[in-house]
C-alpha cells in the first residue's frame, strides 16, 4: 500500500512527467489551449499508457533486449491506432481538434520512458499503476495549462461543449489572445514551473522549522 501511495505522490507531483520530467513538451504545448482538447489528449495518453504498460509487464522476459526499444514501438502504436480509431469512430470532434497529435503519442517521450524504466522491470500490477498515476500526473498538469490559457486567451471556459462559460461578461473583458499562441503554451509552463518550486520550498522550510522545534523541545 506504501509504494502504491507513494506511486500516485510521485506521478501527480514529485516525478510529475511534465512539471518535473518535462516530457511530451510537443502536445503539452499543442494541445493545451483549450480545456476539452487537454482532456482529450490527457486520457488518450492515459489509457495508452496503461494499456503498453501492462503489456510490456507481462512480455519483459520474452522481450530480448537488442530489440526492446522496437518492440516497445510496436506495442504502443497498436494501443495508439486503437484509440485513434474509438476517437474517430465516437468523438469526431475532439479527433479533428487534436489532429496528429493522437498518431504522435507512439513517439511520446513519456510512453516510452516508463515502459523503458518502470514497466520493462516490474510486474503486471506495479506497471498498471505506473500507467494510471502518471497518466493522471499528466491529465493534472494538461488541465492546469488549459484552464489558464483558454480563460486568458478566449475568454472561455469548456468551450464547444453545453457548459461552455463566457467568461468576457458580454464582451466587456477583451481575452488576451497572446495566451492561445504557443508564447502563451512557454509562458504559462514556465510559470507552473515556478510555482511548483515555490511550493516545494515552502514545504521543505516548513518542514525543516518543525523539526528544528521537536529537536529544541528533546
């Protein structure tokens, strides 16, 4: 239960793949100027990840290493061609916003890596909660991106969906453009980056205080 815990630590904010790893840079800047768009990608990404991992899992000591990395392609593209064809067959609208971005999660740095690091080397349940936390560490940070970026550059939230919010109050508020443009993609990353920094060294200072209080008091 420990390391399952500490799995879902790592993939949501210690080992985040993009806060952290600063993995999959291409669709994380591409696909984030909408919130629906991010979600899209954040659970296709996901379930192949999941899917691969468990996969490999269970073929690692079948796999010969000369061709592992071929093999690892291999297996992930057939996840990806099955999502993109669910994608294509049920929601045709996210499929055509995201465009190629789908096809490329085959070349997803961070697909590859955990099936590389983690799943090549750990059993089958191990792997599956690699896939499902840092996939979820993947869709948290999509979401953060995206809300920022589509409030500030549209003006909009949800948009292209029955709950979609105007969020200009009748065109009072003029969104700034510039966030939707891949400027805004850099700037905002950057700024979560930041943030994130900030909170980690908050924490540790706190963190260091309270030890220094329980060592005076021993």
């Amino acid at each position: 239960m420990k390391e399952t815990l500490k799995q879902f630590r790592d993939g949501l904010w210690d080992q985040n793949p993009i806060m952290v790893l600063v993995l999959g840079m291409c669709a994380t800047l591409a696909t984030t100027t909408s919130v629906v768009n991010a979600v899209g990608m954040g659970l296709s990404t996901t379930i192949v990840l999941i899917c691969s991992n468990v996969v490999i899992s269970l073929l690692r000591k079948v796999i010969p290493s000369q061709i592992r990395i071929a093999s690892y392609v291999v297996i992930i593209a057939g996840f990806v061609t099955a999502v993109d064809l669910i994608l294509q067959a049920y929601f045709p609208d996210i499929s055509e916003a995201l465009g190629i971005f789908i096809p490329l999660i085959v070349v997803n740095c961070i697909i590859l890596a955990r099936a590389e690091a983690f799943a090549s080397k750990n059993g089958v349940f191990r792997s599956a909660v690699d896939g499902l936390t840092m996939g979820l560490g993947f869709i948290f940070a999509l979401l953060m991106m995206s809300t920022i970026r589509e409030i500030l550059g549209n003006g909009t939230l949800f948009s292209g969906t029955p709950f979609e919010l105007d969020l200009t109050f009748g065109g009072k508020i003029e969104p700034a453009s510039l966030m939707i443009r891949p400027v805004g993609g850099f700037l905002t990353l950057g700024f979560l980056l930041a943030g994130r920094q900030k909170i980690n060294m908050l924490r540790d200072r706190k963190n260091s205080k309270t030890e220094e209080c329980e060592g005076s008091k021993s």
